[in-house]
C-alpha cells in the first residue's frame, strides 16, 4: 500500500504489528535480563548497541532523564485529555485542520505525500537494520555489524508496537474522509507516521553520532533529527488524516520511548561494569 492509497478493513497502513513485536520483545528481554556469566564486555547486548548520548562517565544524564520525564508525563496527560474529548476534537484541533484543508495546494499535496513516507514502518524498520550496521566502526566483524543493526531496529520496533497499542487503547476518530489526502487507518491518537519517525530519526541519531566529532557536527545531527519527524509530523496534518494533538503526541511518545531505551541500556552498562 503506498501513501496515496486509502486503507481498507480498518487496518494501519504502517504497521507491522505482530512481526515487530515478536523481534522486539526479544531484545526487551535480552535487555533487561540479569547481566549474563563473563566480564562486562562479553555482553553482547550491551556492547553492541550504541554508546548512550549525553552520558558521562559515573554519573546519571540528567537532561536526559529530564526530558524523558517531561516528554513521558505530558504524553500522559495529553493521551488522558484526548480521550475524555472522545469525539469532540479541541476548537485548536479543528481551527488548524480547517485552515489546512481551506489552503493546501495540488503540489502542496504531492510534497505531502512523498514527505510522509518517512513515516512508513515498512520503510524505517527495516533501514534502521542498515543504518545501525553500517555505523560501526571499520574493525567491527560482520556478526556484531549486523546484530547492531537488528537491535537497533527491534529496540526501535518495539516502540512502535506499544504506540499502536495506545492508539487502539484510546480510539480517537480521525477527521472527516473527505479531508484525507492521503492513507490512514485505525485510530487517531497519536499519529502512527509521526511516531515512526520520531523514533527512526533519534535511533539513527544514537547509533551516528558517536562516529562524528563533538561540538556544531553532532548538534547538526540532532537538528537535523527533529527537522526529519517534524517534517513527517506536519506532512499528516496538512495530507488531512490526523487532526495536530495526534501529531504531538506521536512526537512525545518517540521521544519518551527513546529517552527511556537509551537510559535503561546507559544504567544496563553500569551495572555490568559493577560486577
């Protein structure tokens, strides 16, 4: 199904629910197991992901843990806000969908539409199995090159999962159909495109930026990020398939899950290098 196309039977044009879920939940557990026999360094896991941004050594990265607080509880609140509306979107919601609609341009449209497939799961899972391979440094084995990446990916996938799970859990309708420009399918909120995106932009970040040099070469990378799942984001507004709180929403909770994978796998690697 490509971006242009109208979902049928109610099913999410960008998902793979069951085949993500069945890779990811492996690298969960896998992740959050008890450090397995051998010297810290022999853990597979925790040597092949990526090394965790804004750690320093022996101490916890407070930005990061704040922004995953932040990000995680405004998700909450939003999520709690948008169901109590039900089918009622906020005048803000439909005061930006209207103006959308009322000024969007045929090539507006087409821009939209290629935009937006930088949200597709069947296009960002798989390519954060390249990018995550292919980011390790020169002298890594083809083994761990490609282990790399499938973690990343399932990490990555697993966060995808889960914001299937709230959209279905709170069941916001989308806007009218005869506002859509694109595909869309399932519920509202929060925005599956935006959430992909979100979380391809930032794991790619992770597994890149520890390959550049410090200072404005990995500020760019980040920027350049949240330019990426902006982009995305606004693209399913202005195609008319979500209203802009899904979008937010989409972008909160690929926040929150990044911040969360990358503390967990940061705190993972000092308990192994404890005992």
């Amino acid at each position: 199904m490509t971006p242009a196309e109208p979902a049928k039977h109610g099913r999410h044009p960008d998902t793979q629910p069951a085949r993500v879920a069945e890779v990811a939940i492996g690298v969960a557990e896998d992740v959050l197991s008890p450090t397995a026999p051998g010297p810290p360094e022999e853990v597979a896991v925790l040597r092949d992901l990526p090394p965790v941004p804004f750690w320093g050594e022996g101490r916890w990265p407070v930005a990061l843990v704040a922004t995953c607080v932040a990000s995680g509880a405004t998700f909450a609140a939003l999520a709690v806000w948008v169901a109590v509306q039900a089918a009622q979107p906020a005048g803000l919601d439909s005061a930006v969908h209207g103006w959308v609609v009322a000024h969007r341009s045929a090539g507006s449209l087409v821009l939209a539409r290629a935009v937006t497939w930088g949200g597709v799961t069947a296009f960002a899972i798989p390519a954060l199995v390249v990018v995550g391979a292919t980011a390790r440094k020169a002298d890594t084995s083809y083994t761990r090159r490609i282990r790399a990446g499938v973690l990343l990916s399932g990490a990555a996938g697993l966060g995808v999962f889960l914001g299937l799970r709230v959209n279905a859990l709170v069941g916001r309708a989308r806007p009218s159909v005869a506002d859509w420009a694109g595909a869309a399918g399932g519920s509202s909120f929060p925005s599956g495109h935006t959430t992909v995106a979100t979380l391809f932009a930032t794991f790619c970040a992770w597994a890149l930026v520890d390959r550049l040099p410090t200072g404005w070469p990995r500020r760019l990378l980040w920027a350049t990020a949240a330019v990426y799942a902006a982009a995305v984001g606004v693209s399913r507004v202005w195609l008319g398939v979500h209203w802009p709180t899904d979008v937010l929403g989409g972008w909160l909770f690929g926040v929150t899950w990044f911040t969360g994978v990358t503390l967990v796998v940061g705190w993972r690697r000092q308990q192994a290098h404890r005992s």
